[in-house]
C-alpha cells in the first residue's frame, strides 16, 4: 500500500510540469519544430578577391614586375601565405556572408533576404539532411531585402504559407535560422508591434518581435503556432551587433508578391500615389476638426504624378485607402505599393472637417534617385511683421530655386522668441504656402489670413523647409 502511494505521488509530481505550463497557457514547440524545420535551409555565399592575382603595395602592378628579382620575392611571398595558392591572373574565392532561407516550391525555389546573397558570386544552399548544392540568384529587390534563389531538387519540403494580417500583437511566434552558422537553430518570443516603419524602409510594414536573432538568421522564417509561415526574418536593433530584443520581420505578404514577381518578371513594380505626407499629430488633428490623431496628411504633390492627375489637394489627410484603415502615415505607403500599376484606388480623405471619396490611378514607382529628384523640385523683398511674431517678406528668384517652389509662398526672415510661431516650430528660412486651407501668395495674403484667425483655435500651417514641405500646428491663445 505505502509503494502504491509512494508510486502515485511520483506519477503526479511527473505531471507537474506539463500540467502547469499548459495551465498557463505556455506553448510546446516541439511539433512545430519537428515538422516544419526540413524546409529551412542554410545559405552561404563567397565572393571572389581580385583580378589580377594577389594583391600588392600601391603603385605595383604584375605586369612591371613579372621576370624581375622583385616579382619572384612576392611570388615566392604570396606562396608561403597560401601553402601554393595564387599566381598571377588568378582569383582567390573567400567566404562572404551566411545566412538562412526556405523552400517555397517543390522544385527548389527559395526565399531569402538580398542582404544575404548581396555581392555574390557563388551562393550555397545547405538542407536539413545536410546536402549541400550550388543556387542560382534567380532575382534580388534590394527595397524590400528579398532575393529567389533556385537549386536543383524534386519533391523538396515546402513551407506552408501564411498571413502576417491575422497575427496579434503579443502572439507567439518562433524562428528557425542559423544564427552564427549553427543549422537550424530554433527560438521563440511574442509579436511586439506590427507595421512597423523602419528608416529607408517605407514600403515594407515590419513585424517587430522579441525573438532572439542573430547574424545568421537573416532569411530565415518566422512562424506562428500553426506553422505557417508569417515572416521573413530581416533585421535586429543593435548596439553591439548582438540580439537586445528589438527583431524585425517582412511580412510574408510582402516577401511573397515580391517573389512572384522576380520569378515571373525578373523586377518589381510597385504602386505610386505621387504624394509627399507626414504624421497627424494631436495639435494638427485639433487644427483639422478632427476627434483623434490618425490618418496621413498630404503636405505635398508631386508634379507629374498620379496624384497631380487626380482630385487629391494638399492638406488632405488619408484615413482609408481600398478599404483599408490609414492608422499612421507609414501605413500607407505598403499598402500602395501593393496596388498594381495602372489600376484604380479608392481613398477617403478629410477635408476641411467632410470626408470625401476619391479615386486615383495608381503609377509605378519610380527609382530612388528619380523619385528624390521629383519630390525635391514681385519679387521685391518687402518685410512685414504679424500678430504671431513672425517677419516674411517676398521670396526672390534665388530663394525659390534653392527652395524648390517656383511660385507662391512667402519667406520668414525673422522668428520673435516665445510668439505663436517659434511655439509652432517656424524657423527663419521656412517658405509659408498655407495657412488652414488658404493658399498664401503674398506678403499681403499672409498678413490678411493671420489678422483673420479666431483666437482660441489650432490652425495648420504648411511651410517649405529645406526640400519638404511640412504642417506645423499654430495654436492661438483666447
């Protein structure tokens, strides 16, 4: 009787732990792990060093030395460094980079980020039963860091695809990568935050997460408790070049119609609204009638774009584009991009307190340098000061070509310290083109429109600093 009870104590103590896990709702990865790691691959890439054989002091070239006392002494040099490695003319293959990926087809198609195969000359793709093959850059897109690679295969393991939409912040989610070149390394954490805006990263809304990843797992995917795959892993937030849990996932929406397009079309084409927008903050929104900070407001158009050709104005703020809500203004750009070129979008804006439909024909977005070029682009000088403690005056040809306005606006030449305008964060050199939702033309525009404020209220007020145009809140006291 005592071992019985002895027995049934030890078989409870056992159950414990699995017991009190799944009581607090803890999840068990191993499945997961077990089913879904065959699809995960290691990559890595070298790249080839020189030309024209082993590198010398500056100034020498092969060819000048070559049959003389000098061009034996490296030679013989280079040779003992190498145990017999370069000769002249020859290229040395080192290493470059490793990095993560997975199979997203059969017949060997694989997904990855560009930074990973970035320069290459030969790419390596290793599997889970540990072949190693060589890979075919089928296609890069360095705005989104996504490359296709292609190895030769049949029958292989295929990740199941997901959607990064139905993910929720907190969530749980797990990466497997080969962190330092450790193969199919797995780790877990929770969904930070979704649609996050990276710097030189407009058009992709990251999933931030604070799963460990490391050098390594770049590439590699992300996956929710289902196994389906959410996200490609990307990028980390760094000091040290280590993890400090700030990790950083395109969704596989994203990554997906990026690789569908470099397989079929060997580019991509992304949707192009022409606009120039910021954040809405309280005191704009305040300004704008509106109940709370959302949406992007349109601080410029771009000439020649789709949105110059539509009925979008300046001072718009975008809450919805085809349908879906336009939280913040990095919201919008993923989901324009997206859109197929050449075809209709549907927006509602606020304007002037009204919601308005409007509908658009979407661009393709140009290149970096051409899109930089395109957002970039009396004259008696006559000072006047202005119940909100700021001087303007007449812009002059100089001023309006290093400014990029050709017409319209007025200069600040001088901010009174503490008045309504140094509050609002006008600076002297700011070019004012609005005040609410009236255009300033003049010196006498401008003097007219800020007599004419109610006290007591917020007001926008569009001005031109530097290449951008920005809304500064101007509140006025009672």
């Amino acid at each position: 009787m005592i071992r019985f009870c002895i027995a049934t104590l030890l078989l409870s103590l056992s159950l414990i732990g699995p017991l009190h896990a799944r009581a607090l709702g803890l999840p068990d990865f191993t499945e997961l792990v077990e089913t879904n790691h065959p699809v995960v691959v290691n990559i890595s890439t070298t790249r080839a060093r020189g030309n024209g054989g082993p590198e010398l002091p500056p100034g020498i070239e092969w060819p000048d030395i070559e049959g003389t006392p000098f061009g034996e002494l490296f030679r013989k040099f280079f040779e003992e460094q190498e145990r017999g490695g370069d000769n002249p003319g020859s290229r040395r293959e080192e290493p470059s980079s490793l990095g993560s990926g997975f199979i997203i087809s059969k017949d060997g198609y694989i997904l990855t980020n560009n930074h990973v195969v970035e320069g290459a000359d030969k790419v390596f793709v290793r599997l889970h039963d540990r072949r190693q093959m060589p890979a075919t850059v089928v296609g890069t897109d360095e705005r989104s860091d996504v490359a296709v690679l292609k190895i030769e295969g049949e029958d292989l393991p295929v990740a199941k695809i997901g959607a990064s939409k139905t993910l929720k912040v907190g969530e749980w989610v797990l990466a497997i990568g080969s962190p330092f070149g450790f193969d199919h390394s797995v780790t877990a954490g929770i969904v930070s935050a979704k649609g996050r805006s990276l710097p030189r990263e407009n058009y992709t809304p990251f999933i931030q997460t604070d799963v460990a990843i490391n050098p390594g797992n770049s590439g590699g995917p992300l996956f929710d408790l289902e196994g389906n795959v959410v996200g490609v892993n990307s990028q980390i937030y760094s000091r040290s070049g280590g993890f400090m849990g700030l990790s950083f996932a395109i969704p596989i929406e994203v990554a997906m119609n990026v690789a569908n397009q470099l397989r079929e079309n060997g580019r991509v084409s992304r949707g192009w609204l022409g606009v120039v927008i910021q954040e809405v903050t309280r005191e704009l929104a305040e300004s704008f009638g509106m109940e709370r900070a959302t949406g992007a407001l349109v601080s410029q158009i771009v000439a020649d774009s789709p949105a110059s050709n539509s009925e979008i104005q300046v001072g718009d703020v975008i809450i919805e584009f085809n349908g879906d809500p336009v939280p913040t203004s990095s919201s919008l750009p993923p989901l324009v991009g997206l859109v197929v070129a050449g075809t209709d979008a549907e927006l509602l804006v606020l304007r002037n307190g009204e919601r308005k439909t409007l509908i658009v024909n979407i661009g393709e977005l140009p290149g970096q340098e051409e899109l930089a070029e395109a957002t970039g682009r009396s004259n008696t000088v006559q000072p006047a000061a202005s119940r909100i403690g700021a001087v303007v005056a007449s812009p002059d040809e100089a001023q309006r070509e290093a400014a990029g306005v050709p017409e319209g606006g007025v200069i600040v030449t001088e901010i009174k310290q503490d008045g309504l305008a140094d509050q609002a964060g006008v600076m002297p050199g700011d070019m004012v083109l609005m005040i609410g939702s009236d255009k300033v033309d003049t010196v006498d525009d401008f003097q007219r429109l800020v007599e004419d404020l109610p006290a007591g209220t917020s007001v926008a007020m569009l001005v031109h600093r530097g290449s951008s145009p920005i809304f500064l809140p101007l509140r006025l006291p009672e």
